[in-house]
C-alpha cells in the first residue's frame, strides 16, 4: 500500500504553494526504515485527509539544502507554502499525534 507520489526538485515547489495543507516524506533509497514507514505514514495521511508525497532526498539536493533535516524518514509539515515542522519518527503512534496537533 504505497499510495505516495513521488516529487522531485522540479515538482516540489510548486506543489507546496498549490496544496493548503501538504505532508511530505523526505526519504532516500538505502534507508530500509524509509521503506518500512511509508505504507503507514500514506495510510494516517489517508485517514486524516492530507495529502502526502515523497521526494529522495539523495537525488534531489535542492530541497535538502533549504529543509534542516533531523534524520531519514522525516516528515514535513506544509501550510500555505510555508514549513510549519518536521517530525523524525517510525511510529504511527508518534506520527498520527503529529498530524492531527499540525492540523488543529
């Protein structure tokens, strides 16, 4: 259940400006716990009405260079064009609370 498209260095602006609300997963491809996380982190974004998208951060370094990332998976936070945080984790548990305290 993977659910998650792909964006790029191209893309990815221009989807944070079009998109009120955005979850982004800042990956890369050797990351097994990346992998692993996905299909839960598409799953609760699904369940709690946001859109999420997912952009390799190895092959894409201009969004690497202007997101201070804490560690991989990380999932950012975007409100109307703008960065509002970033949670490092693999649990769903952890995830899910993320979501719902951005989006009150």
């Amino acid at each position: 259940m993977s659910g998650i498209t792909e964006v790029n260095d191209d893309t990815i602006f221009e989807l944070v400006e079009k998109e009120p609300t955005l979850l982004v997963d800042f990956y890369a491809s050797w990351c097994g716990a990346c992998r692993m996380s996905a299909p839960m982190f598409a799953k609760v974004a699904a369940e709690e009405g946001i859109m999420i998208v997912k952009i390799d951060v190895e092959k894409n370094p201009k969004i690497k260079e202007m997101i201070d990332l804490p560690g991989l998976p990380s999932i950012g936070f975007f409100k109307n064009g703008e960065p509002v945080d970033l949670v490092n984790t693999t649990k769903e548990e952890a995830f899910r609370e993320f979501v719902q305290k951005m989006k009150a």
